[in-house]
C-alpha cells in the first residue's frame, strides 16, 4: 500500500521524523524522567514504542485513555492527570491490578477518588495557568486529608502550561522556573516521590520535576515548531486538490473536521492558506487538480482526535508501513 | 437513565427543540424543497426522522456519509455537494441501486465520475465563494462535456456559502440574490431539474434554488443563532465542574476535543468563558464542583464530529429518551 492508495483526508506519519523524535526525546529524558503524556496521540500502538524505548510510565487526560492503555498491556503506571469526579471506572482498572494515580485538587475530588476506589493520588497544585490545581500553599492540608481518607500520595502535580508555548526561549525558562518555585513550595508541604510537570515546550529547561509529561513531541505541530525543538514535523493531514479556479486558488478535500482549529489554520509548504471550510482547505497559489498535499496541522491534540487511524510511511519512497487506530479517542 | 447518569463530556439534545426545529422547517419547505443536509448532524436517526416528515433526498459532503445513509435506506436520492476524484465507492453504490449524484465542477471530475461508475452529476458553479464550481459562464460547456461522456446533468449547484452566515438580513438577502442571479445564469446555459443551493442562514430567503441544503437547521450552533432564524437552540455538550478556584473561575471537563473551535469558543449562559484546553473549559464566575452545565457549541458540524454519540432528553425532566450513534464520520 502506498500514500496514493489511501482515501483522503488521511493522517500520515513520517516514519523517519517519528524515530527521531523519540530516540531523541529518549536520549535526553530516559526511562521515567519522561512520563510520554498520550493526549497528544490517542494511539497504544505509539505508546507501546515509547515504552519499548523505556518509557513506562503514562499521563492521560481521560478515564478512557486510561482504560486503552491498561487494555493494550500499558498499565504499569499511569497517572490521570486530572480532576474526575465518576471514578467508578477508574476503580475498576485499580481492582484488576493496573496502577491508576489520580489528581485531587479539593476536598470534594478527594472525597471522588476514594468513592471510586482510587488508591492513588497526587496533589494538582496551581502553578499559573487559571485552570485546575489548588493553591500551593494549600497542598499540604490537602495531603492530609487525602491521607487520612486512605489514599496514599504519591506526591504533587504541576503544569506550567501558560508557559510551554512561549516563543522567546528566555522567557520560557524564567517562567518556568516561577511555577516550579510554587511545585516546590507545595511539594516541601505533601512529600512523595513525584513532582510531575511540563510539556514538550518545557522539557528540556524543566529541571525541577522527577518527570515530563511531553506528548506532542512525537508527532509535533506547527505552534511547536516554531519554538525551536530538536523534533521534527512527524505528522501531516494528506490531501487531494479536488478542484483549481484560474482566478488563483486551489481547494483540498481536508477541513474542519480533519483539523483541531483553536490554533488557527494548519499550514502547507510554499502555500498561503486562505480558510477551512467543513471539507475543505482552500489556499493559494494554485495546484493541478489530484495533485496530493501533505498539510501541517497548528495543533496536534485535537486534530488526532478527528482521525480513525494514522498511517505509518516512508515519506521518500511513499510506501506505507504500518496502520495504527487512534484507539484512544471518546471519554 | 437520566442526564446526570451520562459520563461528560457529552452531547445533548433537547428533544422538545429538535422537535421544533423539525416541524419548522418541514413547514417552511415542504418535502423536496428541502434536501437536509447530513454533514451538519452525521446521524442517520436524524435523516431517518428528516425523511420522515418528507425530505427524501440528502445532502453529503463525503463518500462515508452516502455510504451510512444508503445502509441505513436512505440511499433513494443522494446529492454528493462535492469534488470527488476517487469516484469507486460511489460506483459501488449506484451498482448497488442507490441514487447518487456528484458534484463536477472541470473536465479532470467530469472524468473521474465516469471512470468510477457515477452516472448522475450536477456542474458544481462557483457563486460568490471562493471555493469549488466553476464559473457560470463555463458551466455550459462542462455539461455538454459531461453529457458526451454519457453522464445524465441534472442540473447546477452553487452554495452561497460566503453569505449564509451574515448576521445582517438585508445584506445576506442582497448578496444572496446576486449569487443566486449567477447559478441562474450557469441554470439557463445548463438545464436540468435541479438548482441546488443554500443553507439555514438563507433558507427563506433563497427562493430561485428549487431545493435548499439546509443542516445545522435542525441542531443549532451559537453562530446561526445569532441570525435571528425561528429555530432554537437544540444541541449541547453536557460538562461537569470539575475544579474551582477561590481566585474567580471554574473549570468543566469539555475542551478542544468536545467542540469544533473554528467559530471561537463555545458559550456558556451566564458566564463568561475564559479559554479551552483540550479537556477543560475555563469559565467565570465561579460554579460549585460537581454542577453540571450544558454548553453551547459555537460551530455545530466540526463539534458533532468529535462525539461517538448524541442523547436525546427531556431537559424539564432531565430523562434521556434515546441515544443515537454518530454513525457518519470519518471519510
């Protein structure tokens, strides 16, 4: 099977640029100093690579990614990296033996995790960005209560994620070590082994954590791609030119639905995009009609959670290697 | 089961609403007037309930949508609104006895319906929007090309996609009537039974197209409900509070994985909504953790493409009354 078999819009991951980012990414953060954080892929086929390079731990940002993960064998050691409130489910992986940790930010997410069944939590502290988290110096009191409901804490949860995107360099490194200043301060008060933080854009500045919760570095994106990261761009949405107007513009059967869009347009080499429509991309200068496009997207997360399933190619040859689900998608 | 029983996120349908929604409009365009347009819901319940109360033909915007309608029985008069160049699946189809008409808008498309097995097509005409259609002044010839390829033309269509959505009603009704002065134009050089055409913004005012491709119509999004339109309100993503801030905000558990972000951030009543994370909402002023808040999508198509399935309740009684699969995505 080849790139011009596949029905379009597909999403094709370049084989070369996927074994460098993680060998690279490998190199420079080994075994469980990165957490892979698979929000970013949805894909147990990926995850398994990252644990084979030594990775063996997971984050997840849902109960269903959760589940995918124990599922295909990856349930060593995730840690739910956010607030939930049903955890009956979650109750049930612990109950079949798969190690679920748990962020608790309140009393009422505390109360949440033992009336599941949750054994595991860590402290989700608010380092900055106006979302979950309690305030710092309201962590250890919280570690407390934990602790005296049964739950064992494993430590603190942190995530500068008002800082991973950051372009200046500089700035992100100042930044980022602001809000591990509050981590600490909250991890001085709760203890454990874990101080959890960062992302792709932090990971090598983010000194402070025991472990990265870097996802897009895998794949990538083109908000990533300009801050300057040793990975390279490993996935595209490929396209067909379905249509050509001689008044200068070109449209590609991938839109809306193919793309996560809060990061504006994705993007296409040599090409000004000029909108999305549901189906369409429509951009400037024009292609032949059946030309085939391979088009960047802004961010990675939601446009994964699009697409049944990603292929695997050779980019130079145009071969394709592997098909992988993204079996990770839903809630 | 019951709305509180719904893992969240979830999508939510007033039934009292959708109810609405649907009588409104098979009133206001009885039958064929109206061919729905399934892109906006991908749901075959919802055809089936659009067939129902007369509309029989269906617009799609992608081979799986012919496929899933013509599986559900739906398959009597599928208009496909789009360039397609792998027409094989679509021969299948007609093989098959379903009715599918494709959009051909250059020779290169003309082709490709022909080598697939298609034998009906419309000249897909450019009207205002810079996107697919030729210009009207070419769809004559390109008929007659078809027509000579053994093609059955029946007819034109020209999706005034740039002003169905303008908030002001005298200058969507102006602009409207020059697009529709152009497909008239391409009608006359063309013939056939078909000038299709149109969308919720302009469903009543567009009364040259003999048939509409109104979708959203029947769920809503916050864009068209600012337009004044006599349909409500009748899609929602179900969220709940997971964290809240002594600081001034809360956050739900509904992100950029929950809602299509092209049209901005979805809206929440009576409060302000401050960003989207992949699996939060960030919002002020602050809600007590564990509410559940029903959010309103701001774009319909590309947020019910991210969901596996929509339930239909009684808001009032918060009873869930059926559960429908979103059984046309993916391409």
């Amino acid at each position: 099977m080849r790139l011009d078999d596949l029905v379009t819009p597909a999403l094709v991951v370049d084989a070369s640029a996927f074994e460098h980012n993680l060998t690279t990414m490998a190199a420079a953060l080994p075994g469980e100093r990165l957490r892979p954080h698979v929000k970013a892929h949805k894909c147990t086929a990926i995850a398994a690579r990252q644990a084979a390079v030594g990775h063996s731990g997971f984050t997840c940002a849902t109960v269903r990614e959760c589940e995918g993960l124990a599922a295909a064998g990856l349930g060593g050691d995730l840690l739910l990296a956010n607030e939930v409130l049903d955890t009956r489910r979650l109750g049930v992986l612990v109950a079949a033996g798969h190690r679920v940790t748990l962020c608790v930010d309140s009393p009422a997410t505390v109360e949440a995790a033992v009336a599941g069944g949750v054994r595991e939590v860590v402290i989700d502290v608010n380092v900055g960005l106006p979302r979950c988290g309690c305030p710092p110096q309201e962590a250890g009191a919280l570690a407390e209560l934990a602790a005296s409901k049964g739950l064992d804490v494993r430590g603190v949860q942190g995530y500068e994620g008002h800082v991973v995107g950051l372009e200046d360099a500089a700035d992100r490194t100042a930044k980022c070590a602001e809000s591990m200043e509050l981590l600490r301060e909250a991890h001085r008060a709760v203890g454990g082994e874990l101080m959890t933080a960062g992302g792709t854009g932090t990971y090598a500045i983010n000194t402070w954590a025991t472990e990265i919760q870097a996802g897009t570095y895998i794949l990538m994106d083109s908000a990533y791609g300009r801050l300057e990261l040793p990975f390279r761009q490993a996935v595209y949405v490929l396209a067909t030119v379905i249509s050509t107007s001689a008044a200068g513009w070109s449209v590609a059967d991938a839109g809306l639905k193919a793309f996560g869009m809060d990061h504006g347009n994705p993007a296409l080499e040599g090409s000004s995009v000029w909108f999305c429509s549901d189906e369409h991309l429509t951009f400037s200068p024009p292609r032949p009609v059946g030309e085939r496009v391979l088009v960047t997207p802004a961010h990675l997360d939601p446009t994964v959670a699009y697409h049944e399933r990603m292929h695997v190619a050779d980019l130079s040859s145009g071969e394709i290697l592997e098909t992988w689900p993204v079996d990770l998608r839903g809630w």
